[in-house]
C-alpha cells in the first residue's frame, strides 16, 4: 500500500481487522489488466486509482464516521 494516502491505509487495515464490515478493498486492488495497458489505466484513473470499494453507501458512511472518529 506504498503510496496511499493515510485514510485509505487506515479504513484498509481496519476492514482486515474486521473492525468495519463491507469493503472489499482498492480500485487498485480490485482490477486486473494486461500489463501493456498498466500505464494508460493508470494514468487515466488517477488519484481515483484509490477509491475504497464497499457493499453498501452506508458501509461507506461507516468507514467515513471511523475516520472522523479516529
């Protein structure tokens, strides 16, 4: 997880904790390409590379008030 930024490092490890429920992980995590289009994802995806994919809006809300919380 070098590079991400501090929140997403903490919903990540806390989610692996079990602490919060329903996130699967990184868009980064999350999808596979061939390595021929690594680059031209990458760069279009951007910083939305680490978005936090969860179950449900309120999954995400959770992860959200964790962070306020913490």
């Amino acid at each position: 997880m070098e590079g991400y930024s501090g929140a997403v490092k903490k919903i990540i490890k806390e989610s692996q904790k079990g602490t919060l429920k329903g996130i699967h992980g990184t868009v980064s995590q999350l999808i596979s390409v061939d390595s021929e289009y690594a680059v031209a994802i990458e760069t279009a995806l951007g910083a939305q590379i680490q978005n936090i994919i969860t179950d449900t809006e309120n999954d995400a809300k959770k992860a959200i008030g964790f962070l306020k919380e913490s």
